[in-house]
C-alpha cells in the first residue's frame, strides 16, 4: 500500500454553489450523517418516500439472517416506473432524458416519453419472445440508447439483466453466460471504437456457440452507414428492429418484491472465476437515487455527463437507474475521447452545456497528457460540479482538472465505491465538504466506515471496513452464497463488510484510499484478478508457472507484469510471449494486456513453495528488494532482476 502524498490543502466549495447546494455547508451534512447513523431505518424509510412503491414495506431492514440482509421487506416496485412513468406523470415527459451522440457525430434524442416508449416496445417484443420474471438476459452492445433501453426493459418485466462490457472477448462471454445459465443475449452487429467498427455479433457468435442454454439472440442495427457483415442463426437470432415494429406501446410495469433480483454484473475477484454480484429491486432503487440526488447536488435544469460505459456498475447506477429516477437530462456518448481528435470531450461539454461531468482519473491523466491545447478555447463555462470515479485520483491530476476543467470554481467529488456497494460510500458533499487532492473524505448517509487491523482493531492506517449494512449493498454472489460470506464477511468474524481495500484517516477525521489489500490490480478503473491472467497463461503447453503483480503506471493507474516460467527445454522468446498475448486477448479481453511478460526459469518462493509477490513488486517496479531471506532460492531474483533490466 503506497500513500498517495500528504496532500493537505483544503478546497471549499464556492459559497454560491454552497448556498444552492441541496446539502450546503459542513453542519448541515454532519447533522444529517449524524441522524442517519442514529435512526437508518427512519433515514431510509424518509429516503424512499419520493419513489413509487406499489406496495409500502413492512420493514425497513431485516437483519435476522445477516449476512443475507433484507431491505423494504414486503414491499412492491419497479424500477423501470420509478425511472420514466414516475417522471412523467410528474409532467417531465417532454423533457430531454438522453441526448445520444454517436462516435461518427450522428446524434439522437430521447425525451422521457420517448425513452418509456422505446422501453415498453421492446419489454413487449422480450415478453413476446417468451422472456419471464426471472430470467437471465446477457446484454452485450456498445454505448448505444439502446444499451438503457434494454436494461430498462428487463427491469419492467421482471427480467434479470446481466450487462457485459463490450470489450471482453468471446470466452468471457461464455463463462458469464454459463454461470448464470443466460436465455437470451441482447447483442449489435457492431460499434464504433475509434474510427473502428466492433464487431460484435460475431464475438458474441463465437462465445455461446457452445452455451445451450442460449434460445434467442437479438441484434440492434448500428451499422448503417457502414453494414456489418452480421450472419443471422435461423431460428434464433432476430433483429431488434424487427421485432420492435408490430408490438404494442403498453406494458405495465411488473410489480416486483424488494428483493427480487434486479441485475448481475460481473466482477474479478481473487480466483480465476469473476463473480455474478447480485443487485435486487428496493435496496438498490433507494440508494442509486439518493446517493445521483446529494452527490451530484442534481438540479431540474442540470446537464449531466458520465463517460463511464453501462457495461460497468458506474454505467449501471450512474448512467441508467440512478440518474433517470432523478428526472435529469443527460448526455450520453458512444465513443473514445480522442476521437477524432484529443478535443472530443470537450467539444460535447460545449456543445450540449453540460453542468455535471463524471470521468475517471486514467481519462485525466490522458487528457493532461495530451496537453492543454484541447481544452483553451472551449466554453466550458456551464460546468458546475466535476466527480470521478475508479481509482485513487494524484494530486497532479485532481489540481489539472480543479484548474483546468473547474477553472477553480466546481467542486470535485471523488467518489470510492465498489460494484459491490451499488453506489458511493466515500464522497465529499459538495455543497460542504472542503476536499483534498486525492482524498474520497467522507462517508456517505448512512455508511459507517472504520479502518482496522487483521483482528479488528481500529487504527489510523490499515484495511477498510463498512460497519452498518446499507441499502445498496449487493446480496450475494450468483450460485455461491458460500464464497459470498468467505469474500466479504469472514475477515472480522462476519460483523463487518470487507471492501477489499486499504485507508488512512486523517486528522480532519477524512479518509484517504490506498489501493487494493488483496490480488486486485485496477488497470485505467478496470478490476483485473491477477489469478485471472495466471491461469490463462499455464493453459499454454510451454508455460510452467507464472504469477502476475500490478505496477504504478502513470496513465493506467496500475499496469499489470507477467511473470512466466516454461517448462525446462522450451524456448521463450518474443514468438511465446505473442502467443500469450493472444491468449489474453481471447480469454478475458484487450484491456486485460500485460505490460510486459518476464520469462525465468523459477519463481521467488519461500522455502514452503508460495511465491513472494511482494518481491515480483519490488523487481517489477525496479526497486532495492527489501529482505529475502525467506527466500528458498536467492539465485532465481538475480536472474528475474537481469531480465527486467534488459527487456
Ligand atoms: C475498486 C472497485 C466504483 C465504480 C468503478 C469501479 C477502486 C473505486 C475509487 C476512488 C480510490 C477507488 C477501489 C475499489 N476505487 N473508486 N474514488 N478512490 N479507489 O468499480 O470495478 O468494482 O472497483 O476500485 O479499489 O475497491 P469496481
């Protein structure tokens, strides 16, 4: 664990933007934080007081069989509703949800009317296709309306959706909808990624070539303009313009239990095997709308613009559910932020007026990269709050984008959260919380954080703990109730949740991330396992061993280093180490590429045979190797420090 500086500066809000703020000023968040760590249950029951429930609840949490919390116990929702009718009938259906623009500049226009038709259309077309209550649906389509429109549809039919991120390969699809024994895959013949078509039927083709369980596959045209080679399976595949033509407008929302499941979203973990995080109805609705509403201080008139893709939880909650109960207007954008020049993101903040901005430190430290020029000369005047998201933000970053994205005048909020918690748990408020370069500050409503030793102790610097249940908190992990316990709930005896991550406090009571405690590594605000990548390289027939670390990198955030050791008279040469690539490529992803591979012919161990990662860091990093000796073999860290220096 690294400290990110010690930064101290303070930086509070502007009073005009405390004196509008829903949440103005320092008092009146303790106050409030105060209350809804003394009374949550009041706290939350007053919370879910603006949604609409079909049915009231009978309780607001139910502990009694911890870790398997309950929330809005007995109530009756939907989502969907609370997302657009909601809306509507509030008088907002003329107003703009989504203002879409395409990666090759084409553009589209949803009003909330319009998004609730799109909706309800093609909630029909899934439940004329057979889809139930329950069902598990795959959606893998670039950042396209129709990416919320099925999300949206699965959620007022009951329908359970699982999002994967366009960017993951053929084998990752299959694994997910295996796990999850998915009925339908919601695809696209293509979408645009810098100047580039994707293909994406074709992926997802190779990926449930095997997956029997797979019955039907829809396909949104994107390619226009530029066809896509898209063979079409007889008898089950279909085009979603065509099944959305002869289908009525009206489909009334499911009314679901509280906690019926609502999404699966995939997540790498310590294993090999990612896992199916389990959102449900009531919990999440609340907390992906009260967290949109404070955090991002959202206003009728505000123009909001996350970057994130829907394919991850940020998308989820802070691009479909949480933003659309809220009634905003919001851009949304297809493409690469370079595209077709550096200036790209710019340009969209200028043109559509965007008031709110939420991107991710590795697009910072891009853009800082990319130099000023993009940016001087832009009216980016109608900012009025900036966030991010994904990892710990370096100082050089946050003041780049305080000075010249804010010009001194938005608040920042850098928000921790996980895709376990739902939404934000650490964040400034900013209407009150004057913040520090680097620094996620303070705990959201409801969200009691401590920082502890391996047994429980409570200390300045150590590994974050979540004390109090919460309502966006995820319910379990698809088909493994088991390692939903081991992975979070073991650490303190089953008392505490147990993020994964390590923090410091520090004497204005603020809490700084450190990074991850466990085999994690954030790739650009991607979450990689390592043992991911290790257990694809040992599939190869040359490949003995190999252990994987994470690095600093100064765009990425973390970059990941392979270490591989072959089996004794193959060759290693840059002819495997594509192979390997390869192999990465077409297991998990692009995005999951290693920096660099390292070949050697034995791994630093301890004399009990486990390989010491912390010395891998040490090399990878090209630091003085701290004490080795532990080590079973000295000789085997010259040859991999050797290496390291010549490759
Ligand atoms: C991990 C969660 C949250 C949505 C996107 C990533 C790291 C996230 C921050 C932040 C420092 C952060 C943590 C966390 N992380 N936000 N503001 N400061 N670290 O979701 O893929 O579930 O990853 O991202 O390590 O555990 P995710």
């Amino acid at each position: 664990m690294e400290s990110v500086s010690h930064e101290n500066r303070l930086f509070p809000p502007t009073s005009e933007f405390v004196e509008n703020a829903h949440i103005s000023g320092m008092d009146a968040y303790k106050a409030m934080y105060v209350k809804s760590l003394e009374d949550p249950e009041g706290f939350w029951a007053e919370a879910a007081q603006d949604l609409h429930w079909f049915k009231p609840w009978d309780s607001v949490l139910d502990a009694s069989n911890a870790p398997f919390y309950k929330w809005y116990d007995g109530s009756r929702t939907n989502l969907s509703y609370n997302c657009l009718d909601r809306n509507i009938e509030a008088g907002l259906g003329n107003k703009v949800a989504i203002h879409w623009e395409g990666e090759p500049g084409d553009t589209r226009e949803l009003t909330y009317k319009q998004l609730h038709l799109e909706v309800c259309r093609f909630a029909n077309a899934l439940k004329a296709r057979g889809l139930q209550k329950g069902d598990r649906v795959a959606i893998y389509l670039p950042m396209i309306p129709e990416l919320a429109i099925a999300v949206l549809a699965c959620a007022r039919i009951g329908a359970v959706h699982s999002v994967i991120f366009a960017g993951f390969s053929a084998d990752s699809i299959r694994d997910r909808v295996l796990d999850s024994e998915t009925c339908m895959v919601i695809t696209g013949d293509g979408g645009y990624r810098r100047g580039k078509m994707l293909e994406l039927k074709k992926i997802v083709d190779e990926g449930v070539a095997s997956c029997a369980c797979v019955k039907d596959v829809i396909v949104v045209k994107r390619g226009d303009e530029h066809p896509v080679d898209c063979p079409m399976q007889d008898g089950r595949d279909s085009w979603y313009h065509e099944l959305v033509a002869d289908v009525s407008d009206d489909c009334t929302a499911e009314e679901m239990e509280a906690e019926d499941l609502l999404f699966l979203l995939y997540t790498s973990g310590t294993t090999g095997k990612p896992k199916g995080i389990m959102h449900t109805t009531a919990g999440y609705q609340v907390f992906s709308y009260l967290t949109s509403k404070y955090v991002f201080d959202l206003k009728a008139d505000d123009v909001y613009w996350c970057t994130a893709d829907v394919g991850w939880i940020t998308g989820h909650t802070y691009i479909v559910y949480g933003i659309l109960q809220n009634g905003v207007t919001q851009v949304m954008y297809e493409g690469a932020p370079n595209h077709p020049d550096e200036g790209r993101f710019w340009e969209i903040i200028e043109k559509y007026k965007v008031s709110i901005f939420y991107t991710a430190p590795t697009a910072i430290r891009a853009f800082m990269k990319w130099g000023d020029k993009w940016v001087t000369g832009r009216d980016l005047s109608s900012l009025r709050l900036l966030g991010t998201v994904g990892e710990p933000i370096n100082p050089e970053a946050w003041i780049w984008y305080h000075k010249m994205i804010g010009a001194e005048r938005c608040p920042i909020v850098d928000t921790w959260w996980q895709t376990e918690t739902g939404g934000h748990m650490l964040t400034p408020m900013p209407g009150a919380t004057p913040t520090k370069p680097g620094c996620a500050t303070t705990p959201f409503f409801g969200i009691e954080p401590a920082i502890l030793t391996d047994d429980g102790k409570e200390v300045e610097a150590g590994i974050l703990a979540i004390k109090k249940p919460w309502p966006g908190m995820l319910r379990g992990i698809y088909g493994d109730p088991q390692r939903f316990k081991d992975t979070y709930w073991c650490k303190w005896g089953g008392k505490y949740y147990f993020p994964g991550d390590g923090a410091r406090r520090d004497e204005h009571d603020y809490i700084w991330i450190l990074g991850r405690v466990d085999d994690v590594v954030n790739v650009s605000g991607h979450r990689i396992g390592t043992a991911e990548l290790e257990s694809v390289f040992v599939e190869h027939k040359d490949v003995a061993e190999s252990a994987v670390v994470g690095v600093p990198h100064e765009i990425k955030g973390q970059g990941l280093i392979a270490f591989v050791t072959v089996i004794e008279g193959r060759d290693h040469d840059d002819h495997l180490r594509k192979e390997l690539i390869a192999m990465i490529d077409k297991s998990i992803g692009k995005f999951a590429r290693p920096e660099r591979i390292l070949f050697s012919s034995d791994l630093p161990k301890t004399r009990s045979g486990k390989i010491m990662r912390r010395i891998l860091r040490d090399i990878a990093e090209g630091k003085e190797l701290g004490n080795t000796t532990t080590l079973a073999d000295p000789g085997v860290v010259e040859e991999l420090q050797e290496q390291f220096l010549k490759s």
